[in-house]
C-alpha cells in the first residue's frame, strides 16, 4: 500500500509541474503579443486670456519637460501646425506607456479644470502657451468577463 501512495504522489508531482511549465511558457508568449499599453500625448494652442488663475505655466525648455517622450514632439507639432481647433496628437506604443502618463500627470504641475477650462500642463513655448496632456489605454489579448 505504502509504494501505490508514493506512486500517486510522484504521478500528481509531475503533473502539476508540467502544468506550471505549460502555464509560464504561456505566460511568456504572451509578452510578444500585441496586450500592450500605450500613451497619447495631445498639445494645443490657446490664448493668454485662457490660461487659468490657478494653473502654474511650465517653460518649453523645462528638463522635466524634456524628460517626458514624445511630450516636446506633441508641442512643436501643435506649434507647426498652428493647433488651436484640433489637438495634435503623438502616439507612444510600447512597453511601459502608460508610465507617461502618470508622468505627466505627476511630475508637472497638472491643472484639473472644473469650470470649462482645459485639464493638462500649461507650457510656454516663445510667445504661444500650449496646453498638454495625456491619455493611456492597453489593447486586451482576451475579452474581459
């Protein structure tokens, strides 16, 4: 009695082991497919008037600015093509996208309007002020239930 015990442990041994195994093979593919996260950063000009009472402008040239990918693209895209009806839109996909968002959000001074006004950094670049800010979502590889 005592062999057929051990048998069904070393039986019941091997398959959760092969189902760990079978699962982190399946984990690690999943890496390589296409669930990844990612950040729209979107800039627009506005007038001085719009600016709010409470929001702190950052400088274009600001290093925590610069810091931020694809966030002095957005910017001198705005300013190129002279965005005051349409955000200009940068798209960053890759690993870790969402992270810009959080850092925008986080390491500029974010105003969140309440009274119509627009949520984001305000940044002056020469003599134009630019509204920033960003949005993130992941493409799911399986629906949610």
């Amino acid at each position: 009695m005592m062999i057929r015990g051990k048998e069904m442990a070393l039986s019941l041994l091997a398959v959760g082991t092969a189902a760990v195994a079978g699962y982190a093979l399946r984990s690690g593919q999943r890496t390589d497919s296409p669930s990844r996260s990612k950040a729209n950063l979107g800039a627009r000009i506005i007038g001085r008037n719009e600016v709010p009472d409470g929001a702190t402008v950052v400088d274009s040239t600001s290093q925590r600015l610069g810091k931020i990918p694809g966030a002095r693209r957005a910017i001198d895209r705005a300013v190129r093509n002279d965005a005051r009806e349409e955000w200009e839109h940068v798209t960053i996909d890759r690993d870790g996208a969402w992270s810009v968002v959080d850092t925008v959000r986080g390491s500029l001074p974010y105003y969140s309007g309440s009274a119509g006004e627009y949520n984001g950094v305000y940044v002056r670049h020469n003599d134009r002020i630019i509204v920033l800010d960003a949005i993130g979502w992941a493409r799911l590889e399986e629906p949610l239930h």
